[in-house]
C-alpha cells in the first residue's frame, strides 16, 4: 500500500514533532523512520515503487498511511512525482513558520553542525547574488512554493500548520489536523517540540569534552585534521545569538515580503502574525 497522507514540508518547522505525534494516532500508521526522501532524491527514486513501499509496516485498520520528508515542497520535481505516482485522493499536511525564523534556524543548525562559517547576513547575501547550496532563503519562499503544488492539487488538498501556533498550543493544532482528516483527536499529555537545533541536546556532550581529562589524547590527535578542528570548534562555540527585532524586520522585508504576499493573495487571508514587531519566534 502507498501512502495517502504525506507531510511535504517545511524544513524546521516542527516536522519531526509531528512525525512523533502522528505515530501515537490509532488511525495512521507511519512510515519506519520519517524522511524517506523517495520523490526528491533521483537515487532513492530509481529503486523503484517496491523499495518506497517496503519503507511502511503494514496497515491493519488504520485509515491512513503517512510519510513526512520537508524537501518534497521546494522541489517541483517532487510534486510533480508525487503526483504521477499516489492516489488523486491523498491529502497532505504542509507545516509553515515566518520565513526569517526557518531561514535563521537552518542556519544555526548549520552552524552548529560545523557546516556553515559564515554570519547569517553574509549568507543571506552569497545566496542573493550567487546561489550556493545552503538555499536558506529560497527554502522560505512559500508562496512560490504552493504555487508549484498548486499545479497537481488545489488548496482543499492540503493542511496547514502554522508553527506559532504549534509551539503554544499544540493540541489545537493537532484538533484542526484531525478534524481535516475526519478522524477523532487525540489528547497530547505534554508538548513534543523541544528541537532546539541542538542546544540542548548537545550541552552536556561539550561539558564532558572540555572538562574530561582522559579524553585528552584523542582530542590532540583530532585537533590535527583540519575539517575536524573546525568542526569541533563549532560544537564548542555556543549557539548563535538571536536576532533581535530590528535584524528580523530588515532580513523579512529585504528577502520575503514579496514572496509571503504571494502567499496571502494564494491564500486569500492575511498572516498577521508574521507583521509587526510584537510577534515573538518560537526557538528551535
């Protein structure tokens, strides 16, 4: 059986804590691991539909079967894959935050991965005038973005989640999904979102670096590898500081103002949330 509920994206919006939720739900049964990245990817895509659908356990008496990867709505091709391949019935679940806050969190966890050396607004400006392979501002271009799937579907096809409104009140958003899908909410005892691009996650592994001794020899003979230097002084680093309101502001209206109108005349609605200097970002 092929999926008929597939998460498309955005990247760091929150689509792992959902894959997490979904999981609990007795009416969806959930791919193996989330990110499957068959319709994106040429090379996991030539394995053929017997590969993607050996990705699933099998489905007893759920209603739906669901896969998340985030890449599937900035790639056209994907869309397009998506739609030459699964049933016209499939719905689809499309997690959305204010373009800045993805972009910057893409690249904090970038950052933090020892992958990215640059500030936030030298990367910002490489992209603008040259591309590169980051694509941290075009990733956050979601009216373009829907645009592209609504070449294969119509908006009646597709949920929104909104992040804002994920990270505050989760069982609401998740009441809303459900109600999309005609299938009865669950009650969630605690919120799952705690993906802080690695924050936390990753403290006390720098604690134990920094202060175990024994650890000493291996960090001499690490330290003489270029790439891992550099790596290792990023984990070290702390996490990048927040942009304040005024950075926020100009990096919105210089890089997706446009865009996020394109977004709200697709929509037909205006999101007032991510105008004006009182919203505040949810971190992760």
């Amino acid at each position: 059986m092929l999926p008929n509920l597939v998460g498309i994206g955005v990247q760091k919006a929150g689509t792992n804590s959902l894959y997490t939720i979904l999981q609990k739900h007795p009416e969806v049964e959930v791919s193996y691991e989330t990110e499957i990245h068959f319709f994106d990817l040429d090379r996991k895509y030539s394995k053929g539909i017997g590969w993607y659908e050996q990705q699933f356990p099998p489905v007893k008496d759920e209603k739906y079967l669901c896969e998340i990867t985030p890449e599937y709505i900035y790639k056209e091709e994907a869309l397009e894959r998506i739609s030459e391949t699964l049933d016209s019935k499939t719905k689809f679940i499309l997690m959305l935050r204010h373009p800045v806050d993805r972009a910057y969190s893409h690249y904090t966890m970038n950052k933090m991965g020892g992958v990215e050396n640059r500030t936030f607004q030298q990367a910002l400006e490489e992209e603008e005038t040259s591309g590169g392979n980051k694509k941290y501002i075009q990733k956050s271009l979601y009216g373009k973005q829907l645009n592209n799937f609504l070449k294969y579907y119509s908006l009646d096809d597709i949920h929104f989640i909104w992040f804002h409104e994920f990270t505050t009140n989760q069982n609401k958003s998740i009441t809303d999904l459900c109600d999309f899908l005609g299938i009865p909410s669950i009650e969630l005892n605690r919120d799952v979102h705690r993906n802080q691009s690695g924050a936390v996650k990753y403290s006390s592994l720098r604690w134990i670096y920094k202060n175990n001794k024994f650890l000493d020899p291996i960090k001499d003979t690490l330290h003489r590898f270029p790439k891992m230097r550099s790596f290792l002084k990023s984990f070290l680093e702390n996490r990048p500081k927040k942009l304040s309101v005024e950075e926020r502001e100009f990096y919105f209206s210089k890089y997706f103002q446009k865009d996020v109108e394109l977004l709200e005349r697709t929509l037909g609605k205006e999101i007032k949330e991510w105008h004006g200097r009182d919203f505040v970002p949810a971190e992760g």
